[in-house]
C-alpha cells in the first residue's frame, strides 16, 4: 500500500462474472466514476457483440475538451468513460489505453472523486497500476499482413525463437498479442520480454477479483449469448462487414467472426452460436490464467467482502 498516493480501485474479473453491477453499486455507493478496460469496447458500432452497458444520457458536461472526448455518458447516475472512443478501422495501442485512461483517471482525482478501473482485459489493467514503460513501436503494415496469413501455432514457434523468456508468460492463443510482440521485438531487435517494464507506481491501488464456479460463470455467458443473437448480434455484424474489413484488429472479436461464417454458409446459425460460446469459455480461461497470477488481487463472492474491503481501503 502507498498511503501517500492518490487512491483507485480496480474491479476486475473474467467475462460474465458481473463486474458492472458490482462497480456500479460500489461507484454509487463511495462517490466514484467509472473507466473501462475493456479492449473491445472502445471500438464504436460494436455494442452488442461487445455487451457495452446502455447509458441514461450522454451529456457533455465537462469542461475539460482533452476528457470529454473520453466520456461516454451516465449509467444509475455514474459516469463512464473510455468505451465508445474510436472506430473499428482505427489504431489503437496498450500505449495508446494507458496515455488516455490516465488523463481521464488524474481528472476525475482532482474534482474529488475516486476513479474505479473496471473490466476483464489484463494488459490494460496493468499498464495502469504497473506504470508500464511501454514501447513506443508503430505498427509495420508490410509485416502484420504476412503474419496474419500464418496460424497461431506458427506464430508462437516464431516468437519463441526471438524470445524464449516471453513464450512461457504470453497468452499463445491470443494472436493479435502474438503478432504485435514478434513485431516489437523485430523492430527493436530486442526480446519482448525485457520491455513493458514497470514504472514507480502512480496511484494506492486496490484490486477486487470477483470469483464465480466456472460451470456458473459458463451458464451466465451461454445465456448471454442468446441475448445478443435475440437483440440483433447478426444485423450488427452485417453491417460492420459492409463498412470495414475482416483482417482489422476489432473484427477479430468473439461472436463476429462466427457470425461472418453463418452469414457466408459456411457454418449454421446453430453452429455459429456454440462457436461463440465456446470461445467465449475459452477466453475466461485464459483470463483466470492471467489474474491468477498477480497475488495482489483481492478475491470476493458478494457485494458485502467487496465494501467491506474498500471501507478499511479508503479509511
């Protein structure tokens, strides 16, 4: 604990575990707003498929111009920022996150209220309370479209050739993170590993993990999945695919691709819809290997552990 930093509060949790409820009952509950780390949600046009929360209002009642164009609007009267921040064909960088989440975290410290990080997407969380030293590498077009054509296995044999040390630590299912590391560690001819290092912390920071039994957390998501195809996930992908490409970095998410599929008759509706949920079951998986890892992480089963941590946190 570094009493004498400013404090944030971070809610994190496998996808489906229930974190927006918990952030907003927290949020409400101890004067706070809130920023996502989400890295699917800060695309524009992806609600759905993306399960962004539905605002009340969005009003632009900040003066600060640099923040407001984080703002995405109100929720039970709580703010919400970083969601809704670039388009789908847009770059955007870990670098990038924490750059734009910072500003938006110190703006909200200064008009006295605590700033809650809340979302699933681990790298995001940690560029924050890490104080990452990210590189500043830009991307290599020439080089991302040669190793999209490569498959993930492929790509991790690559990679662990030019970092044996990072092989054992990266997601190797994840291929938008494999491609970017072997394209780091190419343009700085040196291993990925040795770079992202962390920084003197910038904020107190308190860590809440909420714990639901896996079979629990899947029947949760599967039936969230049905929500999405009832509330228009398939509309929403064909629109997307009318305006942007497949090989773009947002259109690798979980449930558009497979609806893609569905769309060009290469798999059924049904299908699709199991791909989907399997992925998604796939990916909390891989979300409990990344937090369970950083030990400083709070578990909780209920609202009741969560304040009661932020009460002795706080005081």
């Amino acid at each position: 604990m570094q009493n004498n930093l400013p404090p944030l509060i971070v809610i994190l949790g496998p996808t489906g575990s229930g974190k927006t409820s918990l952030s907003l009952k927290l949020a409400k509950k101890y004067n706070g707003e809130i920023v996502s780390a989400d890295s699917r949600q800060i695309y524009r046009e992806m609600d759905i498929g993306t399960d962004k929360i539905r605002i009340e209002n969005h009003e632009s009642r900040i003066m600060n111009r640099d923040i407001d164009k984080f703002y995405y609007g109100n929720v039970n009267s709580i703010p919400h920022y970083m969601i809704d921040i670039i388009n789908p064909d847009e770059e955007y960088s870990v670098a990038n996150y924490k750059k734009d989440a910072l500003l938006v975290i110190n703006d909200i410290l200064k008009r006295g209220k605590i700033p809650f990080l809340v979302g699933g997407t681990g790298l995001y969380i940690k560029a924050i309370i890490d104080n990452l030293d990210i590189p500043k590498v830009k991307p290599d077009i020439a080089l991302r479209k040669k190793l999209d054509t490569i498959d993930k296995e492929k790509l991790f044999s690559i990679f662990k050739k030019l970092d044996l040390k990072g092989a054992k630590k990266i997601d190797k299912d994840n291929k938008r993170r494999l491609v970017r590391a072997i394209e780091i560690c190419k343009q700085t001819g040196r291993p990925f590993s040795e770079q992202n290092k962390k920084g003197r912390p910038l904020f107190n920071v308190l860590q809440i993990g909420i714990r639901l039994p896996r079979e629990k957390l899947y029947h949760k998501i599967d039936k969230r999945v049905d929500e999405m195809i009832a509330e228009g996930l398939i509309n929403e992908t064909k629109n997307l695919i009318r305006k942007y490409s497949l090989n773009l970095p947002s259109m690798s998410g979980i449930g558009y691709k497979e609806i893609e599929e569905y769309l060009n008759n290469k798999i059924s509706k049904k299908e699709a819809i199991q791909k989907i949920k399997y992925r998604t079951h796939q990916y909390v998986r891989r979300q409990d290997t990344w937090f369970l890892k950083d030990r400083k992480i709070a578990w909780i089963n209920n609202y009741g552990e969560a304040q009661d941590l932020i009460v002795k946190f706080l005081t």
